[in-house]
C-alpha cells in the first residue's frame, strides 16, 4: 500500500550506526513480523527497504542502518516530516507451524525479530534469542528483547558482549534448538542453515531490491523450486527450500 507516514519523533541512536525510528501512520498493510516497507527520499531515485521492527495500529518502529548517504539522511530528519512508504511488503514469518524456536540475529537483523517475539510472547510461546554483534558498541534492543520474557544470549566477535564468536558457536550449545527464526547476513545464514541440528526453520535473506514489490526482478535468487524475488516471494524462505 503506498501511502504518506509522519516521521513522529527525532531518531533515537542505538548503536554505532544503528537508529530507532519512529513513524505514525496507517499500518493496515502489515500482517506479520518480517515484512517490510520501502522509502522514498528527498532527492534520491531509488527507495530504501527496511525491515519492520514492531507495529501497532497507527504506527511503525524501524531500525536503520546507516550504510550510505539516503540512510544517514533518513535518521536526521526532523519529527513531522511526511515520507511516501510502500509498505507490507513480503512475506514475512509465521510460527503457528513450530511449537519452539530460536530467534536468531545477525546485526541489523535482529530488528524484524523483536516483533516477531513480541507476537510469539503474546501468543504464549517464551522463545530464546541469540544474537550477533561485531562489538559491544554495535549491539542493540539487548533490553527490549529481555523485557518481553525472552531469553537473550548474546555473542561479539571481539568478546567485548556475551560469548567471543559468532551466533553458530552459541547454538552448538543449545541441544534443544531444532527450529530457527534467522534473519542477518547471508554468510551467518548459510552457517546456520548448515547446522546438523536443525530439522527446519525460516530464513529472512538480505538483498538489494529496487522496486519492492516483484516488477523488476533485480532480487531473484535461486531456489530448489527455481528462481524466486526475495522482495515479493520473500523475503522468508523455508530451510527447506533454499540452496546455496
């Protein structure tokens, strides 16, 4: 659904280059944590997909990256003003099919997780949460995560936050993990997907999308069942279904 959203409120910075937005706005589009919006910015051609973090009825939670000069502008805007969004685009996750999972966040990745765990915390489940970080001073939502009921572990790659590795290490440690909700990277991906534990699980891919919604196809990736657009096909795929 295109529509215009006020940004409601001056970014908050979470981490080093991490930021919470907050938009106001209809959210009807949005059914299930994982979808995303895209962005229009002043000046610039191409929109910006981002992850939605949470959402209520009349109003969005992102959390940006900021990877480039849109992003870095996107932060600084001022409270009030209006942004053109595309939003509820995707699929997103659904976890009426698996009884437990863990939650599983590579860097910016942890923000579709968040309302995802929320919902699950509303529906009864108290999922676990492992999530990677390069530093402590990149990490992020530690505290969100744990106000929901949800078990946090937390690993950098320094050993500045949690346990010195990578998200894999901690969940050799987990024999109870046999499903996973991941969203990060596609190198953490593949990592875990390769893990021999894991009977199934749902995978949110990272890709460079232009339009959003399918029409261009500059997102296809190749899957068992053949060519799929992460933008309109996912951008969450079943363990089972993905190839590397």
């Amino acid at each position: 659904m295109k529509q215009s959203i006020l940004i409601l409120e001056q970014s908050r910075q979470l981490a080093r280059d991490v930021w919470e937005l907050v938009l106001k706005g209809d959210t009807s589009a949005v059914t299930a944590p994982g979808q995303f919006v895209n962005l229009e910015l002043p000046g610039k051609f191409l929109r910006r997909p981002i992850s939605v973090c949470d959402w209520t009825e009349n109003g969005l939670t992102l959390l940006v990256k900021e990877a480039g000069e849109g992003t870095k502008e996107l932060v600084r805007l001022s409270a009030g003003t209006p942004l053109d969004v595309l939003s509820g685009l995707g699929n997103g996750f659904g976890f009426t099919a698996a009884e437990e999972g863990v939650l599983v966040g590579g860097g910016i990745g942890a923000a579709p997780l968040y309302g995802l765990a929320r919902r699950m915390a509303e529906a009864g489940r108290k999922p676990k949460a492992v999530l990677g970080f390069r530093s402590k001073e990149d990490a992020f939502y530690l505290e969100e995560f744990a106000s929901l009921g949800v078990e946090v572990w937390a690993a950098t790659e320094d050993g500045s936050l949690g346990a010195k590795g990578f998200v894999t290490d901690l969940l050799r440690g987990l024999p109870d993990c046999r499903y996973v909700f991941a969203c990060g990277p596609t190198p953490m991906l593949k990592a875990i997907h390769a893990l021999p534990q894991l009977t199934g699980g749902q995978f949110s891919f990272e890709a460079r999308m232009a339009c959003g919604f399918g029409a261009c196809v500059g997102c296809t990736i190749q899957m068992k069942n053949g060519l799929r657009r992460v933008c309109k096909d996912g951008p969450v795929f079943r363990k089972e279904e993905i190839v590397w």
